[in-house]
C-alpha cells in the first residue's frame, strides 16, 4: 500500500504526517485490498479541506472529503468515512467459489 501526502497552500509539518500515519494505521488490516491511499491536505479561507482518493486491488477508487476550521478533527473525520468506506467496499467483494471449501458437518453416532 503506497500513502502520498500533499499540501497545497498549506506545507505538511512533520507532527502532521505523524498524525496522519497513526491514524492511516487503522486501515491496515485491509491493506491487502488498498493499493494507493492519496491525502490532500488544502487551506482555505475559512479552514482545511481534507481529500483522500482511495484505489483499491479490484480496480475501484473512492474519493472522501472533509471540511472544518480545524486540521486535526477534519482528518479524524476522513479517517471514520475512509475505514467506513473500506469496511463497505469489503462487503461487496463476494466468494466466487463458495463449494470450493465445503464446511465438515460431524455426525454424532446415535
């Protein structure tokens, strides 16, 4: 899983890259579905913008973004929508060969 952090009009301290993996280190579980996690960290006038683009194995992408006056709750929030995100793109991933592997009933002697 590739991450790429980028600012603009805003330069990307070290404490928030920091923060920003720690929080990232969430969706690592599902880091075999995720090939690239994009984070775009932009000011505005009245606050930051938060984008991340999302592209997973299968050939999905997703794009979250969030906006607040503050930096750190706007990425705690694309943080919940982006494992949110992942945990539904999980779902939709079906079991082609769902016989492949047939359960193994025990019989009780009677």
């Amino acid at each position: 899983m590739n991450i790429t952090l980028k600012g603009v009009h805003y330069e990307i301290s070290d404490r928030t890259k920091e923060f920003i993996n720690e929080k990232l280190s969430r969706i690592d579980p599902f880091k075999d579905l995720i090939v690239t996690v994009d984070v775009t960290v932009t000011k505005q006038k009245a606050g930051f913008q938060v984008d991340s683009n999302v592209h997973f194995r299968f050939g999905s992408i997703a794009h979250l973004t969030e906006e607040n006056l503050e930096l750190y709750p706007a990425i705690e929030n694309l943080m919940h929508k982006l494992d949110a995100k992942i945990s539904k793109e999980k779902e939709k991933i079906k079991d082609h060969h769902p016989h492949a592997h047939p359960a193994k009933e025990e019989v009780e002697p009677s």
